[in-house]
C-alpha cells in the first residue's frame, strides 16, 4: 500500500498541475484579463453604462480564465476542426453555464426583450407633440450609413460592413441584433464597442456640441410641448408598428416589442404587465444578454486587426451620428427662425436616455436655468425607432 502511495504521488501533482489555469494560459488570456479588469473599472468607479458594461465585463472575465472555458462554455468533439467550432457544435454531455446563457443571444431573443423594456420605460409624448424630431432621429442615422461604406473599403463583406455600421446607431441590442443575423463571429467585439462607446456619450458628445454651436444657439429657450392625450399615445405605438410592420417587415422583432413595452405603459390596464416589463423582466435580461455577450470575448477571437478596424469605424460612425442630428437641429433653428435649440440634435441618436440628458447637461453649461430634457426626449425616441429601422434596412439588404 505504501510503495503504491508513493509512486502515485508524482502522477497525482501532475494531475494537479495540468488541472490548475496556471499551466493552460496564453498571453491572449491575460490581455482579455486586463481589459476585462478596465471595463469593470469604468462600470463600478466611472459608471459609465454600468447596468450592461459590468456584466459584460465579467462574462470576459470568467471565460478569459485559462482552463474555465471548458467548464463554463463546454467543448467540442475531439475530431471536430477548430474552424467549425460552432454555437450548436458543443457536445450536449459538457454543455456549461455560458452555453446555456448564450442561447438567447444565438436564438436572438434578448435584444426584442430588451426593446420591450425599453418601451415601457420610456415616454413618446415628447415625440408626439412634436413629430419634426423624427427628422433630427433620421439624420443622427447618417453614421450608420458612412460606417457601412467604410467597412467595405476597409475589406469587410457587405454583411459584415452592415453589422459594424450599425454600432453608428449608439443602440447596444440593435447591435447585437444586427450582428447576430449579419456576422455572427462578429457579435462580442461589436457588443462591446457599442456598450463602449454608448458609455462614453459625455465624453465623446459634448467636444462635438460645443464644436458645431454657437453660445447663443445654445441659449435658445424653446417653447413648452402640448399635452399630449391619452388616445394619441394608444394609437402612436399601433400605428407605427402597423406602417413598419408593412413597409420593413425586418425590422418588426424590434420594433414590435419596442411599440408593445409602450402601449403595456400608456394603455392603463395592464399596469402588472408594464411593472415586470420595466423592472423584473428588463433587469434579468440585462444580466443574461451582458454575461452571454462578455462571454464570446476570448483572446484568440478578440486579439485581431479586424477588432482595432472594428473599434475604428465604430468610433466614426458615432461621432458622424452625432454630427448629423446637430446639423438637422441646426438648420431646422434656422428654419424656425431660432425656436429649437440645436443642442437636441446630438439626442437624435439611440442611447435613451443619457443622449437627452447631455443635451440637457451642455444647455445648462450656458444657462441654468434653461430646461431641455423633455425637448431632447423626442429626437432620442426618435433615435431608437429610427436604429431600428436602419437595421430592417440593413437585414433586407444583405
């Protein structure tokens, strides 16, 4: 028993030692480790877009861990190619965590589910009251479609150039919507460059805003929103999602649920329904759709030119939406002759609704007491609906 012992006891802390992630990392790991570590760090101490970026940041996390992915995520049969290590190519007997939480993002499920939040939390009044911000919504998509040409130059396929453009759109699920269906193998990098940049809005928005307005434009007071009634807003999200619904079938999953949130919110009777849409049902998705995206971030598929191509259109394409909703607000001022603050173009963009409080944030910088919250809100509505149906665009085209 003894001898036995003995001569076991090598083969054991070998065992032991092929076991542990020390003896399994590749310097991808420990890269995606310390981005990981970066992106916790502007969630928890910056708190830029926490609710997404931290779980994001720590799906990286886990499956950047050398010797984890295997656990978490599953693998693969032995004689299966590297290059057809697919989603639905997992052996069902080591199926992981990770595996499972990515099924709503493989199947596309959390985006429409996210959408569906969304639009119970959020307020079309704004736009209702006043349908030219659908106008100021429509030019802060002039990113998405420069993004796409661009991507092509740089030597991406049509499909792919489309699903990088959308991060131009400032929309995280439209992203991964469009990705999902467009470039799949794209989907961690595009997520995490639009949660990214969605994050950085004050810091990428406001240069740009003080740039392309004068202080007097950014002084301008504009005139309080009508109230609107209940009927209008019952008949708003109907009424969208049926002309939509018609005209671009593609982007109905989106759309759909976006317009179904609102009407759960304005409708008055089902106010159970419009709780769990806002509250319980969005945060638990967040989680999943966050740690299910984080997930696909491993060092060998992250660590490529394609990634720094990817992170520079998405940049332009934010930077060109932005630019395009102030030049519309600001000839739509000139127009009016002075009656809308230009301030409320850089909103036309999708992130609702941190890109209305910038706006609000920059017109206080001139005058503090000067209100434009509720007038950014509606190009911002405007935003959303207007990245969704980009994305229908782009889904039909290619």
């Amino acid at each position: 028993m003894q001898s036995n012992l003995l001569i076991d006891i090598p083969g054991i802390f070998t065992n032991l030692w092929e076991s542990m992630g020390l003896s399994q990392g590749s310097w991808q790991n420990y890269v995606m480790l310390l981005i990981s570590f970066v992106l916790m760090f502007l969630a928890i101490v910056k708190k830029f877009e926490p609710m997404l970026l931290l779980p994001i940041a720590f799906g990286m996390f886990l499956i950047n861990l050398p010797g984890a992915e295997k656990i978490l995520w599953g693998t693969y049969p032995a004689e299966l190619p590297e290059a057809e290590h697919t989603y639905e190519a997992v052996e069902a007997g080591s199926r992981g965590l990770l595996w499972y939480l990515y099924y709503g993002v493989d199947k596309v499920i959390y985006p429409p589910l996210i959408f569906l939040g969304i639009g119970a939390m959020t307020d079309f009044g704004p736009l209702i009251a006043n349908p030219k911000s659908m106008l100021i919504g429509a030019a802060a998509q002039l990113g998405i479609f420069i993004a796409l040409f661009g991507g092509i130059l740089l030597g991406f396929s049509g499909a792919e150039a489309a699903a990088i453009a959308i991060i131009g759109g400032a929309d995280g699920p439209t992203a991964i919507y469009v990705s999902k269906m467009l470039a799949e193998h794209l989907v961690p990098i595009i997520a995490i460059a639009a949660y990214s940049y969605m994050a950085l809005i004050p810091v990428i928005q406001k240069p740009i805003m003080r740039l392309l307005t004068t202080k007097k434009e950014r002084a301008i007071r504009m005139k309080p929103l009508r109230e609107v009634s209940k009927v209008e807003k019952i008949i708003f999200p109907i009424a969208v999602t049926l002309v939509v619904g018609l005209l671009l079938p593609d982007a109905v999953p989106l759309l759909g649920m976006l317009m179904l949130g609102n009407l759960f919110r304005v409708s008055g009777v089902v106010e159970r329904l419009s709780s769990q849409a806002q509250n319980g049902l969005m945060n638990t998705i967040t989680i999943f759709l966050g740690i299910a995206v984080g997930c696909k971030a491993k060092g060998d598929i992250f660590l490529t030119t394609d990634t720094l191509s990817i992170i520079l259109i998405g940049v332009v394409a934010f930077y060109l939406g932005t630019i395009g909703g102030l030049l519309m607000a600001k000839l739509m001022c000139k127009l009016t002759h002075g009656q809308i603050n230009p301030l409320i173009g850089s909103a036309g963009v999708s992130a609702v609704p941190m890109a209305a409080r910038i706006s609000e944030d920059v017109g206080r910088e001139t005058d503090p007491s000067n209100h434009l919250l509720m007038h950014a809100m509606g190009p911002n509505v405007a935003g959303v609906i207007g990245s969704a149906l980009a994305a229908g665009v782009l889904l039909a085209c290619f």
